[in-house]
C-alpha cells in the first residue's frame, strides 16, 4: 500500500482537494443558484484538476512535472503578491504581510521538497 499522505504526494493531495471543493462549487451554483453556464467553467476545473492529480497518484512522470510546476507558479504569484498586492492587503490589514509571507515560505518548502521526493531533476 503506498503512503499517499506524504510529501511525495502532496501536491496530488492539493489538486485532490480543490478538485472536490470545485465538484461542491458546481453542486451549489447549479442547484441553489440555478446557474448553467458558471457552472460548467467551474467543473473545467475540476475535470481538469482531478485528472492531474489521479495521473500523479498513477506516478506520471509527465503528471508530476505539471503538478511541480503549478506548484512553483503558486509560490511565485503568492510571492509577487507580497510586495503587489492591493485588494489582498485590504481585505488582511495588518496581517496580510505575516499571512503572505507564510504561504510563500510554506509553499517553497513543499516544491522544493515535492521535486526531491520525486526525483524530477535529477543530476
């Protein structure tokens, strides 16, 4: 049996995860809401999100990479929002800079160690 809460799974797990909420999300939109068109952008996502991840938990090299590299986007958005931002400053006040600053440190730590534990670059 693989272990697949690890950190060689992690970003499957995250993908996994946001695929389920964006599952409820149309759930929601189309049933309460009784939208039809919001709903189907949104299960785009899910589709797309879970099939990455299910490919990732099947050990894809090429599923890895992705979910590697959507990763350090991540970091990299979260990290230019620090100094950038302007609605996420307002909507933390004082804490976005602690809250931001978090994220980047937390979400650098899981790429770094995701592309490790996978032996995406190799040397």
């Amino acid at each position: 049996m693989k272990d697949y809460f690890s950190m060689r799974y992690a970003y499957e797990l995250l993908f996994t995860a946001i695929s389920i909420v964006a599952v409820l999300a149309v759930l929601e939109t189309f049933l309460i809401g009784r939208h039809y068109i919001i709903p189907s952008a949104i299960l785009v996502v899910a589709v797309l999100f879970g099939n990455l991840a299910w490919w990732g938990f099947q050990n894809k090299v090429w599923a890895k990479y992705l979910l590697f590299w959507s990763g350090l986007l991540f970091t990299c958005h979260a990290f230019f929002a620090l100094f950038f931002s302007v609605k996420y400053r307002e909507l933390l006040g004082g804490y976005f800079e602690v809250t931001c600053t978090t994220v980047v440190v937390i979400f650098a730590f899981i790429t770094i160690v995701y592309g490790r534990k996978n032996l995406l670059f190799r040397r």
